[in-house]
C-alpha cells in the first residue's frame, strides 16, 4: 500500500485554527507497517490560509453535489470559499497519482477529508452521513479509503 495521509491527523498544523489533529496509533500504524506515505492538507493546498475560518458543505446537499456544481461550501463567515476546495482536492489527487498512492486514512468530520461522517452545513456541531470532497473524489478515482476507526482500534 501507497497511503496518502491527512497532515493534520500526523501532527502538522493545517487545521482551520491553527491546531492538528495528531494520533499516535495512526503514526505508529505506518511506521511499523513501514508504509510509504504522504501526508498532504487539501485545503492549504487549495490556498486558504491557517489558521481559517471553518467552512461547511451547504446543509441539504452532499459533496458529490458540490463536485457536480450543484452545491457550495460556505465558511463561517459566509464567504463562498467552494473554489478554493476543489481546487485543494484535485491538487491532492495529482500529487496522489504521480505517487501511486492506492490508499488514503482522512481525518473524520472534515469538508475536505471526512469519511462518512461531516457536519450537516449549520456550524452547530450536528454530524450527518457523508464525506467531504477531497474523499469524494479519491473513491471515484479508485483509491481506497482506510476506515480509521479501525485502524485506531488496533492499538
Ligand atoms: S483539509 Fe484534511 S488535512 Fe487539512 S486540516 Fe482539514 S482534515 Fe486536516
């Protein structure tokens, strides 16, 4: 396996406030498999800068409808920032072509890196059903999407 990594999920502060997300299981997950992997941020990778103001997918739609042009992402301040994150996910998977990547472990709740689960567009905490759209569109290009609450559950 060639995994991609959220780079906030291995301690880089790519976070929308400045913060990460790091989680020893998942680092020692790669490093005693001895996986090649790269950790990427789809949304600084978009241009926006960190820290940000946190944005969310529009209530009442889903990313497969943001990547269709259906939809927009919204921050906080109610900037129209949908742009900015497509943009961050394809450069993402670009980078995870050239590589070979074959495999991806995305930090959960994330417009960008969500995995079946993501806030529902309200800023009020409430998760809903669905991915972000950097996952959205690795799984239309054929990479995988590790579960990471089971790989979590190994350590
Ligand atoms: S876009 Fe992904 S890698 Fe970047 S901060 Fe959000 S969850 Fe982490």
């Amino acid at each position: 396996m060639r995994i991609l990594v959220s780079a906030c999920l291995l301690g880089m502060n790519t976070k929308y406030n400045g913060g990460n997300n790091r989680d020893n299981r998942v680092v020692s997950f790669l490093l005693k498999n001895n996986y090649f992997f790269i950790p990427l941020c789809a949304e600084q990778l978009g241009g926006l800068p960190t820290p940000r103001s946190p944005a969310e997918i529009e209530k009442g739609f889903t990313s497969k409808d943001v990547l269709e042009g259906k939809a927009k992402i919204k921050n906080k301040d109610g900037e129209d920032v949908t742009n900015l994150f497509i943009n961050g996910a394809k450069s993402v998977l670009s980078i995870c072509k050239e590589f070979g990547i074959t495999h991806a472990i995305l930090q959960d709740r994330s417009p960008s890196c969500g995995y079946t689960k993501i806030y529902d567009g309200t800023f009020e905490n409430n998760l809903i059903l669905g991915n972000g759209i950097l996952t959205e569109l690795l799984k239309k290009n054929n990479i995988q999407v590790l579960d990471l609450e089971s790989i979590l559950s190994l350590y």
